[in-house]
C-alpha cells in the first residue's frame, strides 16, 4: 500500500508478465536507438556539462547541432597535406588516417583523410577532367573551368545538412579519376585544394577560411623535394609545370587569399642570405572582427613589438630567432599580424616563446610545444611553419567550440614520476 497525496491508501498492482516483457522490449530498443543514430555526434564531454550529456547523444548532425566547414586554399605543394595532419591531430580520436585505410592496407587509393570527429575532403576530387582531359581542353587544373562547382556544393550543402555522399575521387598518381566513394558526415568538414572560395555558393557555406601563401622561391624549392623525390618527377618536368601554371595561379587561386580569415604566409628569411630556401620567414596574419575568432598576440594586445627570444631559455643556432607582433592590413582590411624568422633546436624549449603568447585558445600550458612535439617529423617543425599551422589548428578548435557548444577534451600529459 502507498498513501497518495490525499492520505488515502492505494494499492500498486505488480505489472503482469507480458507487460513487463513489453516494457523491458521497449527498453531496450530505446537504448538502441541511441547507440546507432546515424550521423549522432559522441565526442567526449566535459564533466562540468554532465548535465546535458543525455542530449548530447541523441543531437543529430546537421539539424540539431551544426556541421562545421572549415576551408583551407593554396597552391599545390604548398604544405597542405602537413596542415591537415596537424587539424585533425587537435581534435584527438583514435581513429586518424585515409579513408578505407589507403590502397597498401586493402582499401582504395584515396585523397580522403578522416578521423572520429574530422574529415578532410580534398578539392581535386571535384576536376571537371582527368590529366589527358586537360590536355585535350588545354586548361591547367588550376582554371576554375576544369573544375565541378555545382557538384561541390551539393556535396558540402548535403554533408552541412548530416547527409552522406558519394563523392569522385582523383588520383594524383595516373592522373584518372576513380571510382566514387561514401562520405560520411562528422562535426567538422574541412576541405582543402585550389579553389574552396572561388565559387560564391561554397564559400558561403564555410565557417571559416585559411589560406597557405608561399612565396614564389620558397614554392619552387618545396615543389622540387616532393615531386621530385615523393612522386619521380625531373627537375625539368617540374620547371615547366611551375612556369605553365602561373599565370592561372595568378587569375584563379591568388584573388583568394584578401578575404581569408587567416593566411599563413612564408617568405624567406631577413636574417641572412639563403638561396636554398631552408631558413623561413613565416607571417601569421589574422582577422579583426571575425565573430568565434579571437586573434593571438605577443605580449601586449595592439602593440608593435620585435623580440629576439634566444638566449638563455632558447637555444638556437645561426641566425638565431626573431619574432615579432603588431597591427596590419591586407587587402585594405585591418589585421593582426604575428611573425616568426628563423628557426629553434630544441622543440621542447618552444615552450619559452609558447609562455609569452596569449589568446592562442590552448587548453593547458605547453599544449602547442606539445603537439609540435608529436609532430616533431614533420616538414616546417623548427620553424613558423610548423608552428603557426599548429596555432591555426587550436584556434580552428576553439571556433568549434563556439559555433556547436561542444567541448574537445584535449590530451592532457601524464605528470612526470
């Protein structure tokens, strides 16, 4: 007996048998449903938003909670693939690699990078022709003619709205295009290639936008190591592909970068005379006004500032580290602009300079050395490249952040025995 709200006893009947087999059936298929939503987002999440994890889970992609797009534009060559590695890494997951597990693992030759949160759509996908098709056509891929807008922003539309798609695929080693292959859509999208903004429709469906600026020298010496070196091309092939493609860099890619969010630009150094190329000067340039998007500074916010960090702290051999900060423009817009010519020795003393730096939307001290550390490898680690790359990654995480209401935990370093 259970006394009701008016003190009157009431009897509670037991459920019989084939009730409760009903409920329990019904209970379960619930808790299927939430376990196997298609495109249902299970990012980690923080202990302070328990609260509201329930509603996380069963948030849907593209109607409940928004898909990110972030778009990434630069020439071939240009460091892009290094880029990516980098994005993707700040986002954490287990699962980080091409699509299908690449060609050599019993996949398929693909361009698509993924992991549990992110995927990375590269736009060469989209070319109208294959590499005899441009011949016959007489346009380099670079000409927005030879590529597939329309399908672009399908695509992108379809995945923004939690849809998967089948998408083509070209491969960069016969120049063909393959078969298609299933997208399937995460909480960030990042596409990357020669012409994510050149198509007004694609470039209003980006969140946010960078792009790669690589000084004409710096391009040619990076071109050589890896068409050279990573897909057999001769010096001369390479030179007369460089010099071909110019003039449509110049009318189709370049007009690009004067409305990006941030351009990492390289140049080379002002330290000392290097013909080869190997020492950097690599530009961080960033938006003022950008809604999410708070720009990083050196010491103290909308000064001019030059700082030559070696010395005790930072070891660094000739010619040494100069940094420097202040306000800009480009393109007639205001900017902030961080700048770092050189390159360092010790990654693990990076954090010195990382200490003087504020508003880089890291999650603890040492967050950006630590993942240079990880990437220690990786072309551009002893230098700006490296290094503003992997500040343009945390600060395209805090953006997510912002736009979705989710918290990426991030990898948090065991203390030290």
């Amino acid at each position: 007996p259970v006394s009701s709200s008016l003190g009157t006893p009431q009897t509670v009947k037991p459920l019989s048998s084939e009730k409760m087999f009903r409920f329990v059936a019904l209970l379960s298929l619930a808790c299927s449903a939430v376990a196997f939503v298609p495109g249902t987002f299970r990012a980690p999440v923080s202990s302070s938003r328990t609260a509201t994890g329930v509603a996380s889970l069963l948030a849907k992609l593209g109607e409940d909670e928004p898909v990110v797009v972030i778009g990434v534009a630069a020439d071939s060559g240009c460091g892009k693939s290094t880029f990516m590695r980098r994005l993707t890494e700040i986002f954490g997951g287990d699962k980080v690699g091409p699509l299908g597990g690449g060609f050599g693992n019993g996949g398929w030759e693909t361009n698509t990078l993924v992991s549990d949160q992110t995927t990375v759509i590269c736009l060469d996908d989209y070319h109208l022709n294959d590499r005899q098709g441009r011949k016959e056509s007489g346009k380099t891929a670079l000409n927005t003619a030879e590529q597939r807008f329309d399908l672009m922003y399908e695509h992108i539309a379809a995945l923004k709205r939690g849809e998967t798609v089948k998408k083509p695929i070209y491969n960069h080693v016969n120049g063909t295009l393959d078969e298609p292959e299933e997208i399937v859509p995460t909480p960030i999208v990042i596409v990357e290639g020669l012409h994510p903004f050149a198509d007004d429709r694609v470039k209003e469906l980006i969140d946010f936008s960078i792009y790669l600026d690589i000084s004409d020298d710096i391009k040619f010496a990076w071109k050589i190591q890896r068409d050279m070196e990573e897909r057999g091309h001769s010096l001369e092939s390479i030179k007369a592909s460089i010099e071909s493609r110019k003039p449509d860099f110049e009318a189709y890619v370049a007009p690009q970068r004067a409305d990006c969010d941030i351009i990492i630009q390289v140049l080379p150094t002002d330290l000392m005379n290097d013909d080869k190329g190997k020492i950097l000067k690599v530009r961080f340039i960033q938006a003022e006004g950008k809604d999410a998007f708070e720009p990083a500074y050196l010491f103290d916010e909308g000064s001019t500032i030059t700082w030559v960090p070696c010395g005790r702290k930072l070891t660094c051999s000739y010619p040494g580290i100069k940094m420097a900060y202040g306000p800009d423009t480009w393109f007639d817009k205001e900017v902030s602009v961080l700048e770092m010519d050189g390159q360092f020795d010790n990654l693990q003393e990076l954090i010195y300079v990382e200490s003087h730096l504020s508003n880089m939307s890291t999650k603890f001290f040492g967050e950006l050395t630590q993942q240079m550390l990880k990437n220690a490898d990786a072309p551009g680690s002893l230098n700006g490249t490296g290094f503003f790359q992997t500040l343009a990654a945390l600060k395209i995480r805090a953006i997510y952040e912002k736009l979705s209401g989710k918290v990426i935990e991030p990898a948090v370093p065991a203390p030290a025995a």
